[in-house]
C-alpha cells in the first residue's frame, strides 16, 4: 500500500472515531439531572465525570433523579457506577428517596438494579415519615412489607403515623387495610394512642380519633368487652 494512501486510511480512521465521540459537557451534571437532559447525563458518562460528588445541599446524582422521578436517567447513573447505597445529607438513601417522594418506577429501577430493600423497615419510615401516598406503600406491600406486623419498637405502621400526628397516612393506612383495632408491642390501642396525643396539630389529633372511630376502632376496656 502507497504511503499517500495509507495516510489517506488513518485519516479516514481517526475523523471516524472522531465524529462517533460525543462533545463534552456544556451543563453541570448537578444539573444536567435536575432538568432531565439525559444526553447531557451520557456525555458525563463518557468523558467520566465523578459521580459520587454531592452538590451543595448534600444531594448526589442519584438522589436528584430520584426525587425528579427520571427512570431513565437513573438507569445510566447506575449504568456509568454510580453507588446507589450513598446517603445524602439528611441520611437518606436514593431508594429511600424515590420512596419519601412517590416515584416508584424509579425505586423500581432501583430494585431491579439489585438494590438492598428492607421493606418491613421502609414501611415504618413512610408511616413515620407522614407519606400518604398510595404507590410507595402498595410497592412495599408486594415486596414482603406486612401493614399490622409490630416492629422491634412495639410499633406498627398505624401506631407510629398515630403517635406523628399524620391524618393523611392514618387514612391511606386504613384504606389499604390496617387494623383500627391492632395494639402496638405495648398492648396499647392505635385510638388509645389518639385520644392521648396533646400538643401541636391539635385539630388533625382530633380528626385521627374521628377516622378511627367512624372505622370500627375501640378503646383497650371495650375491645376486651367483647
């Protein structure tokens, strides 16, 4: 082969390679994720920036897309490495995220991926938490998560969104089955522990005994009654 030729070849080869090579960044990745701009998201991936770098409030990448709910852009994070167990600055995973803000595809794609999941204990988080969303709850109901179990601390996800004060949680909890009637590891009864809440969100306290009520809930000397 003539030199002219060759040359010719390796020119071809090197514009080849360097048209298929994507351009660099032009948006932080911080960012990039928080708008959803998954090409901006696949240009980090190839030009390798850290992804395991938090932002200025303590977020990580993960985390952004999990409280944006992009499944996408969370499949090429843990696609590129990023670690999926960090904790953010409130301690929170990015599956304990997905499921604090209702995006359950994303916790899917979390799970999926072979994310650790503790349902039962997530289950607690959420009830504690004061999440009333359907989604997350039912998702960790079919991942194992029982609604009446009593946890290690004699709670049960009812009694512990009770002793919050949380009206909305206590009414998706009952919805979705709990028992109004189920005591905690103390013997105590979920509208035992309603009408003994004081303080702050007084009008709410009210409301739980109302709803536990109008659902069939008894104090601990009438259950027994019966």
């Amino acid at each position: 082969m003539s030199r002219p030729v060759l040359v010719l070849l390796c020119l071809s080869v090197f514009l080849l390679v360097a048209c298929s090579e994507p351009a660099r960044p032009t948006v932080n990745l911080h960012r990039a994720v928080a708008i959803g701009d998954l090409d901006q998201v696949k240009r980090h991936v190839y030009w390798d920036t850290d992804f395991d770098q938090p932002d200025a409030l303590g977020d990580y990448p993960l985390h952004v897309a999990a409280r944006q709910g992009s499944v996408n852009i969370t499949r090429a994070l843990l696609e590129a490495g990023s670690d999926p167990s960090v904790h953010d600055a409130a301690g929170a995973t990015p599956l304990q995220t997905a499921l604090l803000t209702g995006k359950t595809q994303v916790a899917k794609a979390l799970i999926a991926h072979g994310v650790p999941l503790e349902p039962q204990a997530l289950l607690l988080e959420l009830a504690g938490a004061g999440i009333s969303d359907r989604d997350s709850f039912e998702l960790l109901l079919r991942q194992g998560a029982e609604l009446n179990r009593v946890d290690p601390n004699g709670d049960t996800a009812l009694t512990r969104a009770i002793a919050r004060g949380h009206l909305e949680t206590v009414a998706r909890l009952i919805l979705l089955g709990a028992d109004v009637n189920r005591p905690d590891g103390q013997g105590r009864q979920p509208l035992d522990l309603a009408l003994a809440q004081t303080g702050e969100r007084r009008d709410d306290r009210a409301k739980i005994v109302e709803l536990l009520r109008r659902n069939g809930a008894l104090q601990a000397d009438r259950t027994e009654s019966h």
